[in-house]
C-alpha cells in the first residue's frame, strides 16, 4: 500500500505540479499589466492596427484595418472597426466599449453583439502598452488569448515597434504570434 502511495505522489509531482506552474501556453505565471493611467480624451480617435495576434473575428481582413473610438456623454465608447476584404469590399464592425477599471481607464470591456440595443457579450480588452504621445498603443487580454500593436500612424517606426514588442514580452506574450498588417 505504501507503495502505491509513494507512485500516486511520484505521478502527482511529475505531472500535475509542472502543469501549475505553467500558464497560457506554457508562459511561466506571469499576469498581464495594465498601463498606470489612461487618458479617455486623448485615446479617442482613429487607431491603425499594425499587428495582430489572428482572430477568428478578423479572419476576412486582409488590409487597411483601423479601429475609431468615440468617446460617448454616458462615459461609454463608441467603436467603429473598419478593414479591407480579399475582394476589396469595406467591413465595418460597430461595438460598445465600457471602462471596467475607473481608477486607470485601462481595463475597459468591449461588445460587438447587441440585440434590441442590449450588449450581450463583452470581451475584455485591455491597454498594456501606451507611449507617452499616445502615438501607438499595446492591447492585450487577461488570458493572452488576442493582443493588437495599434498605431496613430498607418506605419509604426521601428524604434516604436521594438518598444510595443517589448511590452508583450514583459506581458508574457510571444511576439512572433503577431501578425502584421498591411496598411
């Protein structure tokens, strides 16, 4: 009996407790980070999407895709995404954005599903990485699952590039699971 024991031990460490200290992929544990403070006012605006973690949500985009927030008098925010198909036509997305966390404005939830004017699904969208310009901006998930470069620029430089790269890696995110995009 003792010994059986000892092997159910033997299993348990080898493995279930490497499973542990194992997250998202195989990322050590390492929670993502929000930004220390954003400013609604000067996040508002157009976005140029640079790179992308693919999506199935995004799938019939091949270019040109922005995502426009516009900043609404009940403290929520209007998005518009916008890209190119593969056969030129335009797609849009309208959604609802919403400040999750008030202290930072860095948390924020978005929907793109509403029925009757009532927002369903939300998904967490999260600011991880914003220069002091505003002039690109890192977006991450709590479980790694999307992640964007935005940009106010069609074209990020790659001094710019280098540092949004840098914000996934301390996030726990691979880089090279990014896409980028043509602009």
């Amino acid at each position: 009996m003792r010994s059986f024991t000892v092997l159910l031990v033997a299993i348990f460490l080898l493995i279930i407790v490497p499973v542990r200290g194992q997250d998202n992929g195989g990322k050590m544990d390492k929670s993502v980070k929000t930004v220390n403070q954003v400013d609604l006012n000067k996040y508002a605006g157009i976005w140029y999407e640079i790179a992308k973690i693919p999506n199935k949500f995004q799938k019939g985009c091949v270019s040109n895709t922005t995502a426009t927030y516009t900043l609404r008098d009940d403290g929520k925010i209007n998005v518009l995404n916008k890209c190119i198909e593969e056969d030129g036509s335009v797609n849009e997305a309208e959604g609802l954005a919403q400040v999750v966390d008030e202290k930072t404005n860095s948390k924020l939830e978005v929907s793109f599903v509403s029925i009757f004017g009532i927002h369903l699904f939300w998904g967490d969208y999260w600011i991880i990485g914003l220069d002091k310009e505003y002039t690109y901006a890192v977006i991450g998930h709590p479980e790694r699952k999307y992640g964007w470069i935005l940009s106010r620029t069609p074209k990020l430089s790659e001094e710019k590039l280098g540092e949004a790269y840098q914000v996934l890696k301390d996030n726990g995110y691979n880089p090279k699971d990014f896409v980028m995009t043509v602009q």
